[in-house]
C-alpha cells in the first residue's frame, strides 16, 4: 500500500526528479559557491561582488520557486472529512 508520503517521494524520484535535481544546484551555486567566491575576491582586494551578487539572488529565487512548484505539485491531496453518508 502507499502511503502519501510514499507517493510524494516516489514523484520527487520519478516524474519531478529533474526540477528537484535543479533546485538543489540552484541552492547549492547561489546560496553557497558564489557567496564564498564573493567572499574571496573581496578579501583579495577585488571588486566583483557587484556582478556576482545579482546572480546568486537570481539563483536563490528561482530555486525558491521551484520549491513552491515541487511543493504543490508532489504533495498529495487530503481527502475531507465526513463525506456524504450513502
């Protein structure tokens, strides 16, 4: 028997496996390589964070969307309760 959860797991594997695959490197790439690299460069004296800041907003963003896209489209409906008595 599947569960919700089953399902939901088995949609983010299967059919919405590659918008999950991309929202993670868009976390990863703007939430955490470009920041460092921002870093970097600033304490090496360079002045690049002007264009790699916007990029990593971008990023974060759009992972973002693609979260409340992935969170709407895999999670399984509940039922109501009490239904009409036949």
């Amino acid at each position: 028997m599947l569960t919700p959860l089953n399902k939901t797991a088995r949609l983010l594997d299967g059919e919405l496996g590659v918008a999950a695959r991309v929202r993670i490197a868009f976390g990863v790439v703007g939430g955490l390589l470009l920041p460092v690299l921002i870093l970097l460069n600033h304490t090496n004296g360079f002045e690049s964070g002007a264009r790699l800041a916007p990029a990593a907003l971008v990023l974060c963003l759009a992972g973002e969307l693609l979260e409340r896209y992935l969170f709407f489209s895999a999670v399984t409906p509940v039922k109501m309760p009490g239904g009409v008595a036949a």
